[in-house]
C-alpha cells in the first residue's frame, strides 16, 4: 500500500471498497489528525481505541496507522460508533461519537436494503450506486459537528506492545504467546485449552 496516497485513497484501498461506514472513518481519522496535529503512526505514538468492528475502523488503521498487529489498535466490542484516538508525543487525546439519529435518512435505510439483497436487477444496481453517490457528498460535506460529538479527554496510555515468548500447550500441541497461557502441573495450557 502506497503511504504517499491522499488519505481516502489509502482507506479504500485497504478496505477493499467505497461504502458509508468506511466514509465515516475516514472522517473521524481526519479530524483526529487535523485536532491532534498529527500525522501517520510509525511506532506507536498513536493509539486507537474503537467500540465497533465495523468498516470505519479500517479508515482508522489505513490512515492512523494503528494496527492489531503493531498493538496500537483496541478493540472494545460495545457496538458503539466511538473511536478513541490519542497522540503519546503530545499527551492528548480526542474521543468522537457518531451522533444518535431517531429517524435514519431515507437514502442510507434504502441503501442498506439494497446492500442486504442477495441479488440485485440491473435497475437496483443503478439505484444503490445513485444512492452511494448521495450518501458520499452527504457525509463528506456535512460539517463534522452535525455527525459526530467529539470532545478532549484525560487518557492512560497503557503500556507500548510488548514481544512474548511463544510456548507449546501441553494439550493440543499449538504455539501459545506465554503470558496468556496458564501453568499448571501439565504445563503451559491455551485459552482455547483450558
């Protein structure tokens, strides 16, 4: 993946397609950088807490750079449209919500329907790539206050990742990272295992 990409380039890219959801993240990761005054991750001096597993999170890592695997990104599976994002270098820390809406906009209920069938006429391919068009230049356009509530926050930052030791579960053979296994008199014993 090219880092030298504008930053919804990296985002779809990474995810693999354009859709609302990564919209969404792509808005939060860049005010996020915008608030923070920061730029990409490179090792760790931003993290990443996100409520949801769903696509806006891919906008956080191709964009922030906050990866499972670099251990800067927290999963806290509440289903909650929220995304922590702070900066170790500056101390600081934004939390942005996505605003609760009571009556969902038209087009995103009807493009969400048209996403859930299984298959699609030619005219309802039309209809859902009309309506992504329309839910683009509305999320995109819309002021960031009208969609999400964000405000500073006090952060602990936990410790940077750390690289474990892998050992053998003495029951099923596979690899486990030492410190989330259990020893007992068998041995080291997997979560799985256990």
């Amino acid at each position: 993946m090219c880092k030298n990409m504008p930053p919804m380039e990296l985002a779809i890219q990474f995810h693999g397609h354009i859709c609302p959801g990564l919209l969404m993240g792509i808005r939060v990761a860049e005010f996020a950088q915008k608030h923070l005054d920061v730029s990409q991750d490179y090792d760790e001096e931003l993290l990443a807490v996100v409520e949801t597993n769903s696509c806006g999170v891919d906008a956080i890592q191709a964009i922030l750079g906050c990866t499972f695997g670099k251990g800067n990104l927290i999963f806290k599976d509440y289903g909650k449209n929220v995304y922590t994002i702070a900066s170790r270098d500056k101390n600081r820390a934004v939390r942005i919500a996505q605003k609760f809406k009571d009556r969902p906009d038209p087009d995103s209920v009807r493009y969400r329907q048209l996403n859930q069938k299984a298959d699609l006429t030619d005219t309802e391919v039309n209809e859902k790539e009309n309506l992504l068009g329309v839910i683009f230049e509305k999320i995109m356009s819309m002021p960031f206050e009208e969609i999400f509530n964000w405000q500073e926050i006090e952060f602990d930052f936990p410790e940077k990742a750390q690289i474990y030791p892998t050992v053998q579960c003495a029951l099923c053979g596979e690899g486990v990272m030492e410190p989330r296994a259990i020893k007992n008199e068998q041995g080291y014993i997997c979560p799985t295992c256990v």
